[in-house]
C-alpha cells in the first residue's frame, strides 16, 4: 500500500498557447497548478490470502469444471466463464418532515454468470444490428445462491446458472451469426470481441458495516425536521449504508474477494413553484463508514445551503436562452466533464454503429486547452483529503483497476476500457462496471480534470466581467451545481448533451449576482471543451451514483472551476402543470390545533 | 407495476379485500364467523395495531376530504360528486431457502394512501372507462405515508393525491362522453356509473396475531427446502414462507369509514426437473393460511417436498400426452384449479371497462352477465360465494372479510342454484341487471373501477359419489365414447408461483404473442387411466379452452370437497413472467381467495400435448 498524499507532478510547460474556440487572444492563466493531493491504494495492497473465503474454492471449482468441457464444446465452445457473487446488506433510514419514511435493512446476494460463447474474435456478445434483435440480448438476469458455504447447494446453484447462460450465449451466438449472413455487407469491426486478462489472486477479509440505529434514525428524523424551513414544503433526510463483498473467480484463473462499507448521507428539500415548475435542492455527502460522515453541526450546514437556495430558486425569474460567457463552478465543472466528456470516453461507444463516436478519430489531436489534463482513477480513495465514490480494486470483469490517461495536455490520448477491445486499444484498463444483473461496459470511476494553469476564484469572476463586456453581452452566467443531465452519444438523433443545473446565477457586467431558473446548458461536446478559456483552484468533487445501460455505479468527478467564452443555454423542461388547485392545507385551522 | 411481490410496490394490495379476524361495534359489517377451536383462532396480539395510522391522521384525511368536496373545482369542468380513500398499512416478512440454504429474506412496511375521485354524477361519471393510449386515467393517484403518525404529512398527501385524481377523473370524463357519444363502445346506456351505498361507520382498529418472524421462517424454509436436495433429479427448487399483515382504512364523502385488517401465512414448493427428451417440468406445492397454526406442520411439509420430488422423478420419464377429446375427471387440487381458472371469473356481474380488450377482457371473464335465470351450469352444481365466513369444512380461509375494496359489507352470495344463474358477484358499478353491490369488491380494474369477484366460492353438488365410484364413472365414460382410457388431472400450474420458468426473454415475448388466451394454465399432474384401474403419470397436458359452456357437461362430482386457499394474481402472469421474476420472490400479493369444491367429472373436454420448454441437456452433469 502506498499513500501518495503529494501534489501529483506538473511538470512541463505547456506545448504551445491554449486551444480552441474564442481563447486564442486571451492570456492564458498563470502557470499555478490547482492543488490534488492525492491518496491513492494500490489494487493489491492489503492481500491477505488467508481471509479467502471457501465460496471462492466452490466457485473456482465449478468453473473450471465447466469450463474444460465447454471450452471444446459443440457446436460451439465457450471462451470465457465468469462467476461473481455480490453480497450486498443495504440500510436505509428515511425521514420526510420529521418522521420515519422508511426504515429498512435487507441483504442479498447475486450470482452473474457470464459464459461468452464462440471465439475472442467473435463471440455471442458482437454487437447485433438490428435493434429490436438487440432488445433480445438483454437476456441477463440475477441468479441466485444461497447464503453460506454449503458446497453442495452453492455448486448446483452455479451449475444451474453457467447452464442457463450457455444455453443462452448459444441463443446469442446464433443470431449473431444469421445476422452476419444476411445483412452485414462485410465485416465493419477491426477488433476482437474480447480481450484476455492476466489472473489476478486478491483476497481481503469481510468487512464490518458498525453503526447504531437508534441513533442515526434520530439524525434522519431530527434532519427533516430542521429542514422544514422556509418555502420548503417537504423536507427530506436519509442516510444508506452498505455492506459489499464480491466474490469473483473466472477461467483466466482469477480469484478475487474484496470487501467494503460506504455510506451516504442526503438532505433535500423541495417546493412546487405557484407556475407550477417542481423545484427541489439535495445535498449529499459520502463517505467509506456511517462514522465518517458529517456530524450534526456539518448536516446543518447542508441544511443551511438547501434551504437558502429554494428560497433563493423560489423568488428567482425564469431566464431566457442565451450563448455567452460562463463559469462552471467546481462540482459542476466536474458534472460537465463527466457528462459531456466521459461518457463519450467510454471504450465501447467507439465502435458500436449507432454510437456518435465524437471522439474515435481525435486520438492525437488537441481536444480542449494544453493546460488542462483529464484522467480517470479507481484507486484514488480520497483527494484533497474528500472519500472518492468511485473508488475500487478490481473492475467486475477481473481486471485490475487503472489510472487511466484520458487528455495529456490538451491531446486525446485514450479511452476507458472494459475487455471489449477497440482498435488501438487491445486491452482493458480495468473499468469494466456493472450493476448485479447487468453486462459490464466501460465505465468512469474516479474522473479528474487537473489543470496546470490557474487563478483564484475571485480572479475568475473578474475574467467572467471582463469577458461579458469584450462579448458586449448583458449578462453571462455562474452554475454552482449541476443535478445530472443526459447524453446523447448515438447518431440516431442530435449528439449534443443536455445537463440540469440546480443553482444559475446571472451575473452582470457591474458584478451583481441574481438566482435565476428554467435554463439546461447544452451543445456539442467539441464546441464546449473547445471554449474553456480559463481554471480557478480549488478542485471541487462530485460524488454521486451514475447509470448507464450496465446499471448503477458509484463515481466520482473532480475539476476546477472553469469559465467558458461560449455556453449555450437553452429553456428547460417546464411541466405545465397548473399545480394543485386548493391551496396548502393548514391543519391548524382544520383541526383546531392539531399538530 | 409487474410482479406480485406485495413487499415492494406503492400498488400492492390495491386490488384486494380485506379480512376481519376480531368483531367491532357495527351491526352492518359483521365479523366472518371463526370456527371454535380452529387454529386460526390464534389470539390478536396488541403490539399489531397501526402506529402509523390514528385518529389524528384519520381526522386530517377527513377534513381534507371534506374541503375538496366541497372546494375543488377547475372552472368550467365538471366537479367531483365523490372522493374516496384508502390508507392502506403492509408489513410482509418472508424467506426463501433453496437446497438447505437461503435465499432471501425480507421484512417490508409501507403506507400509502390512495384517492379516488368520481366526478359528473351516479347516473353518469368518468369510471369504468380506459382512454385508448390513456389507460392511466383512472381518476386515482397515490402517495407514500410516514411510518409514524404525523397529520399534518399525510393531509398534505391527501391534498396532492386528491388534486391528481380530480384531474385525471376530468380527462377520463371528457373522453368517456365523447367516445360513447360518438356511438363507439356501444354508445351511451341508461345504467348508472356508479350505485348509491348507505354509509357505515367502523373506525375501531382491528388486530390480528403477530406476524411469524423472518427468523422462524429462515428456518423451516431451510428445513424443508433441504429435502429437496436428495432428489438427483431435481435442477431448481424453492421454497417460501410469507406472513403478511394489511391494514385499510376507506373513507368517502357519503360517509363510509371503515377499517378492516387482513392477516395471511403461506408456504410454497416449487421444484423444476428436465425430462428424458428435455423438456421442462414444474411441480409445486401452497398452502396459505390465516396463519401459520393454519399451514401444514414441517414433517407434514417435509414429507410433501419428498413427495413432490419423486412425483417429479416420475413425470421426467412419463409419456408426453396424446391428443384426446373425452371425459376428464379433476380430483383435489386439479377440481379447484379448474373452478378457479375456468368458471369463477365468469361469476363476475360487473360490466368490463370500456376500453377493455384483448389478454384483459379473457383474464377477467363475465360471460354470464346477460345470462340471468337461465340455466348456466349442470343442474347438479348450486354456488355459494361466502366472505362472511372464517371457515369452510374446519378449514381456515382466506378469502373473509367485514368490508370489500369500496367499503361494502361482504354478503354470502347464491350465484348458481341447481344450475340456474341466481344472480352475480357485483361491486358498486351496476349492470344492465343488477344495480346494487352486494359486498364483491375486490380485483382492481383499468379504468378506476373494482370488478365483482369471487372470495370464498363454495361449489356443492347434488348426489355426490365416493371417490372410487367416480373414477369407475370416469371409465365408464370413456368406455361409452370408445376410448381406452379416461384422464385424471390432480395438479394445474398457478403461474404466480411457478414465475421462475427457464424460458428465455426471447422465448417469453414469442409465448406472450402466439399463446392460446383463453387456455387454462398447464395440467402438472395427469394420468390416464385404464379400465382396470391402473393410472398412467402423463406430461405435457394442456386442456383447450374450458368455456362456460363446457360446466353445463359436469356429469358427477364427489361427495367429499377440497378447500384450498389462494392468491388470485392482480396482474396478467405471462406479462409477469416476461418482465421476469427475481429469485426472491414469493408472492405475496394478489386477492385472497378460497374455493371449496368436489372432483368435478366433465363429459368432453380437449387436451393437446404441449412440448414448450424442451431443451438440450445440459453440457456438464448436476454436480
């Protein structure tokens, strides 16, 4: 194990003046690196080979008896067998207006069986053309084994399930096949299906999920009790921990058992606004163990920051579509990147037909400034001293977890792999991820933008001033949080992105700010990376929950603050809902007092 | 929603009735009679009353109940003339174990609460009707409710969920009128909508014997699913212990408020082999009860999941049936499958949703509704549907309740006399011939109504026969239509349970388009048999359609009578298996329902080998 709790190097100038869009004839910002201290775990540090469990010797027995006979089957053989069981014990504690909502505690456990059936080359995973076929292929399911270690009971299970998804893989196989004969006009894709890994034996003792429920239902309750301030109209306060333990072996001959608590603590408060626009504000905090997240004084901290901003949202005009000058604060420069840029990144989008593919062909070229640098990291369990969410050992596919370099210096150099190869990229670098019951993709983990170049926040805003009256412009823009927003990266339709953030400032050219709503930022992921003109230190982090079409993982994304000469904003979605008719009732009037 | 898991949806229990285990100060809402002594009579135990739901939080819901009726409107649409509630309290625990070991286990609690607005009038308002692409405008809206009593959160909900029906019941309005004005559907009838209802006040809260814990469930569920692992044969095999609890509370502006609790324990055995030529074969095994006193003892269990695993042996080397025309007899579980799934839908006297078709309109049946005081049914069959009973032939059931889904007091019912349709199970939408409920409430449908449904339906026959005597009249038949051989069906396959096919999604959206609707589910248990009294295990038995027309050829039926409690699934199960069940699942929602009937002998039915789910063996052996 080691801990690197230094500045990651930033050595080097940058190769030449920034890139891209208007920021050609600006200064460029000092050569200040925003600070990222970074406290990293090696994937294997930590071994311990005497806390396997007998279930990994169960599952690594069955594969392998599964996998000499299938290996050589007929009419097709299997090339891959992969057995993980996810032992997950969730606990929730809801609270809404100061009482319980929910109070639940469950645990199971899921069995993936991936058999991959065929050759490397090609194999039952190709991706199918026809999209309807392809509906078909979401054939995946939770299996399931019981709890315990009783061999008998947990090997019929695994061969119950292995027999299901050959059976399956067989079915696959076949329509990728028909599909080649009759509707390909010859072979588009340069790559294998898949991609080999070196085993990998890690093995890491169960881990303890500690907290005392009596106490942290109190927290929840206390929570949305103090919340219920304000316009708020209900107020919400939860917290989920989790339990995790992954048995993983497959027939490279990995042996993988890891083991880890995290947890989550949310508040959230909503009003529907009298035109009928649902506004609501959440802030969350994650950490590795109940005890590590924020204490009563810090919950009333977030509770202050929601409360203010729908007070704030509640008051504020709608603002009108605009394209001109904005700052991307830190968490929400760090959605922006993850949605705008990582989720084109992802390995698989560069070769899959419908897929835009916006950056398959950019290897090598300057994407966004030379002084910005973009790389994804599982193994970072904490920067600037914050618990990263999307931190990990492994990927669910048995590939050790990667620093992955993504941007050097303005230059695409990469994408995040899982073990479907594209070319160029032969090989997975470890972010195959999945939700139990899913097929694993490429996914982010820990996304970071670093810049080599920066200046103060204050100096930021003033770059914002100077910007919206070079651009004449009446106004620009400063997005503190982004809620999420979504991607097109198909070319069935527009690829542009679309993302919602939760707190819009107007800012004029005397330096006012006003709290506006009803706008999304959109455009087109080149456009936008292409205008960022300037960085403000400190980097912020994004900790959250992201989907995609392998399920829910946890992620995270890291950036600074970023001003952009050009962002467009377009009228959001405003449900034209004329809102409940009676107004709110008063219990107090009904009821003559009752509370 | 998809899936019958009363433990994870806001629309569980939405469709079902509610059991009374304990008397309350109400002269109209009876108690189902307990039978003395009987197990289920387990004492109500204090710690199950609500702590969600209290006077207060009644009072909140009344009073805001109150100001719409009275407040809401939308200028220039019509107003609502009836708003209704339900606040509805579940707690499940269940467990399933697999070969010895567990599976899953859950503990569930949830409220919600539930408005329902009629607007226009009696004679004519916005229910019973399915806007074509619109079928969620039902005119009702649900919200979630704290686990803890706080009126203010839950008038809130009442006021949100209020505002949503009312707007709902007016775009349901406006297009009903336009549709049946235009002369499509049939045009507009002179029935009313909706039928009045003197209101009955029953708040008094009604407790039950406590839940049996996740733990003791753990372990019988182990116990007995480790039986299951002896047998070679065997591929998958579950077994479930669910113990629920639901609490209701109905509220209208006529003035009903009653509550009601219902209290259900049940056990299922599912097993699954692959026969010789690779076809899948399921056996199951459920019992539900009011309680676990109710359900067999674990050696009893035991003994039935060893049974269960050699009949399954037995079925993987018996011959795929041939097709057949002639007599069938159905003996226990086969005779309350076939009254089940082939005559108690058809009892229903509620007209079906306009806008009803397809899979929907067979799944809910009604063919009797223009058939009043013809005969429908073998002179030999009377039908009795009884919710105000606690016990058929000492056995607990189910399907009991004081107040049906719309607050009805429950009545005993005599559908069918010596034949003859007497009248039939209503709720409170009439029929051109029947314009009152009489307390049959149960099974939600589209549209924002609630059907007239069966709950405890007790068949009896005139001149029942021993059991040996019917299967030698069975042979009789057979031989009359030159047969050789008659068939026996003890076991039908109840989807519900069963949700864990192999098929693949593939196979299941092919089954959901070219599947015979109307076909009863599989026949699990059938045998033929000889003349001389030797039986034959056959597999692969599917009746053809079993219309109502084909009871009118029930040529004898048992003296002795089997009672076996039921949850009628509230969803399409096909639809249930293509979204595909988890392997936790245990069903623990749908409507609880008994049925008590003799084996029913039929002179001429339909059977057709069916080869679905053959597959090849498996490449590496069981270990």
């Amino acid at each position: 194990m080691f801990s690197a709790a230094s500045a990651l190097s930033l050595a080097g100038c940058p190769k030449g003046g920034a890139q891209g869009g208007a920021a050609g004839a600006r200064p460029l910002p000092p050569a200040v690196p925003a600070r990222l201290e970074v406290d990293a775990l090696a994937p294997m540090a930590g071994n311990d080979p005497s806390a396997k469990s007998k279930l990994i010797d169960i599952m690594a027995s069955e594969n392998a008896r599964w996998f000499k006979v299938l290996k050589a089957a007929q009419p097709a053989p299997a090339h891959f067998i992969g057995y993980q069981v996810h032992e997950r014990r969730s606990v929730t504690m809801d609270a809404v207006d100061g009482v319980l909502l929910a109070d639940e505690d469950d645990t199971q456990r899921a069995l993936d069986v991936e058999v991959r059936v065929g050759s490397e080359q090609i194999d039952s995973r190709h991706p199918l053309r026809d999209p309807r076929l392809a509906a078909f292929t979401s054939l995946a399911r939770l299996g399931s084994v019981p709890f315990g270690e009783d061999e008998k009971a947990i090997r019929h299970h695994l061969w119950l399930e292995t027999d299901r998804r050959y059976r399956e893989g067989l079915l696959l196989l076949n329509m990728v096949l028909t599909e080649r004969q009759v509707s390909v006009r010859d072979e588009e894709k340069k790559s294998a299906d898949f991609t080999s890994s070196k085993p990998q034996l890690f093995f890491q003792k169960k881990a303890t999920l500690e907290y005392d429920r009596g106490v942290w239902i109190k927290r929840v309750r206390d929570c949305s009790k103090r919340a219920a301030r304000g316009v708020a109209t209900r107020s919400n306060c939860r917290a989920d921990f989790e339990l995790n333990t992954i048995y993983y072996v497959n027939s490279e001959g990995s042996q993988i058992q890891t083991s880890w608590t995290n947890a989550r603590f949310l508040v959230q408060v909503g009003v529907k606004h009298d035109d009928g626009m649902p506004l609501s504000r959440v802030e969350q905090a994650f950490a590795p163990t109940p005890a590590e997240l924020p204490d009563d004084a810090k919950i009333d901290q977030l509770i202050t920051v929601v409360n203010r901003d729908l007070d704030a949202l509640h008051k504020a005009p709608l603002a009108d579509p605009f394209v001109g000058p904005a700052i991307l604060e830190g968490r929400a420069a760090a959605v922006f990147f993850h949605e705008v840029f990582g989720h084109r990144i992802e390995g698989h989008r560069q070769e899959l037909e419908v897929e835009g593919q916006t950056f398959t062909k950019q290897i090598g070229n300057d994407i966004m400034p030379t002084w910005l640098s973009v790389y994804d990291d599982p193994t970072i369990r904490r920067l600037n001293g914050l618990p990263l969410n999307g931190y990990y050992r492994f990927d669910d596919e048995g590939v050790t977890a990667q620093r992955t370099s993504l941007v050097d210096n303005g230059i695409l150099k990469g994408f995040l792999m899982g073990r479907n190869p594209i070319p160029g990229f032969e090989h997975s670098n470890g972010h195959g991820r999945k939700e139990p019951g899913n097929i694993s993709v490429a996914r982010q983990g820990n996304l970071v933008v670093e810049t080599q170049r920066s200046v103060t926040k204050d100096e930021l805003f003033q770059q914002l001033l100077a910007e919206i009256k070079r651009q004449k412009k009446p106004y620009g823009f400063i997005f503190t949080d982004i809620a999420g927003g979504f991607t097109n990266t198909t070319r069935v339709s527009f690829q542009g992105f679309k993302v919602n953030p939760t707190m819009t400032y107007r800012v004029y050219p005397d330096g006012r700010r006003e709290v506006v709503r009803g706008v999304d930022i959109s455009g087109t992921p080149l456009s936008a990376l292409g205008s960022i003109i300037s960085a403000a230190r400190p980097v912020e982090t994004f900790n959250g929950i992201c989907g995609a079409e392998s399920g829910w993982v946890p992620v995270s994304a890291s950036a600074p603050s970023l001003l952009l000469s050009n962002l467009e904003l377009d009228r959001s979605f405003n449900p034209t809902d004329r809102g409940p008719e009676l107004p709110p009732p008063s219990i107090a009037r009904a009821h003559g007092g009752v509370q | 929603m998809i899936g019958s898991d009363r433990g994870s949806s806001i629309r569980a229990g939405a469709a079902a009735a509610a059991l009374a285990l304990l008397a309350g100060p109400s002269s109209a809402l009876a108690k189902p009679k307990p039978a003395a002594g009987s197990p289920s009579a387990a004492k109500p135990d204090e710690s199950t009353r609500s702590k969600a739901i209290t006077e207060p939080v009644l009072d909140a819901v009344a009073a805001e109940m109150e100001r719409s009726l009275n407040g809401l409107r939308i200028e220039g649409a019509t107003p609502p003339y009836f708003l209704g509630y339900k606040l509805t309290e579940v707690e499940v625990n269940d467990a399933v174990a697999s070969m010895g070991g567990i599976t899953s286990q859950k503990e569930r609690h949830f409220v919600n609460l539930e408005a329902h607005v009629h607007v226009g009038s009696y004679q004519f308002d916005n229910s019973n009707f399915v806007a074509a692409g619109r079928d969620d405008l039902d005119g009702r809206s649900e919200q979630s409710l704290p686990l803890e009593p706080n009126p203010a959160s839950v008038r809130r909900a009442a006021w949100l969920a209020t505002d949503e029906a009312y707007k709902e019941a007016i775009e349901q309005f406006q297009a009903k009128q336009e549709v049946l004005k235009s002369g499509a559907a049939g045009g507009l009838s002179k029935v009313p909508s909706y039928s009045k209802y003197k209101p009955t006040a029953m708040n008094e809260q009604i407790l039950v014997p406590k839940l049996e814990t996740v733990e003791e469930m753990k372990q019988r569920a182990e116990k007995i699913s480790a039986v299951l692992r002896k047998t070679a044969s065997v591929r998958d095999s579950r077994v479930a212990f669910t113990s629920y609890l639901e609490r209701r509370w109905l509220l209208n502006s006529e003035g009903n408020a009653v509550h009601d609790t219902r209290r259900v324990s049940g056990v299922m055995i599912v097993a699954s082999a692959q026969a010789d030529d690779g076809q899948e074969l399921t056996l199951t095994y459920s019992r539900y009860g009011l309680t676990a006193a109710d359900l067999p003892e674990d050696k009893e269990l035991a003994a039935e999941a060893g049974k269960l695993a050699e009949q399954l042996d037995a079925l993987r080397k018996a011959p795929l049936v041939d097709s057949y025309t002639g007599p069938v007899l159905f003996e226990g579980d086969g005779a309350v499958a076939v009254v089940r799934n082939t005559l108690a839908p058809h009892l229903s006297g509620t007209p079906l949703p306009v806008g009803v078709g397809g899979r929907d309109a067979v799944r809910f049946g009604g063919q009797l509704s223009d058939r009043l005081g013809l005969r429908v049914v073998t002179p030999i069959l009377t039908l009795i549907d009884d919710p105000t009973t606690a016990t058929v032939d000492k056995t607990s059931v189910i399907g009991s309740y004081r107040a049906d889904d719309e607050g009805v007091a429950g009545q005993r019912v005599e559908v069918i006399k010596d034949g003859k349709l007497a009248t039939l199970l209503m709720s409170r939408t009439p029929s051109k011939q029947i314009d009152q409920s009489n307390g049959h409430a149960r099974l939600a449908m589209p549209g924002g109504v609630f059907r007239g449904s069966a709950t405890n339906l007790l068949v009896g026959v005139k001149g029942g026969l021993e059991q040996k005597a019917l299967v030698r009249r069975l042979i009789k038949e057979a031989h009359t239509q030159g047969l050789k051989y008659g068939i026996v069906v003890r076991l039908m396959d109840d989807p519900a349970i069963t949700a864990n096919s192999e098929l693949t999604r593939f196979e299941r959206l092919q089954l959901l388009q070219s599947a015979d609707d109307e076909a009863p589910p599989l026949a699990l248990l059938a045998f033929r048999v000889y003349p001389d009294g030797r039986e034959e295990l056959v597999r692969g038995v599917q009746l053809k359609p079993v219309g109502v027309r084909a009871w009118r050829d029930v040529i004898a039926g048992s003296r002795k009578r089997t009672v076996r409690n039921f949850l009628a699934s509230v969803d399409d199960p096909l639809l249930v298996q293509v979204g595909g069940a988890g392997p936790g699942f245990v069903p623990s929602g749908g409507v609880e329902s008994s049925v008590a009937t003799p084996d029913l002998l039929f002179r001429e039915l339909d059977i057709v080998p069916s080869a679905l789910g053959r597959r090849m063996a498996p490449a590496v052996p069981a270990p």
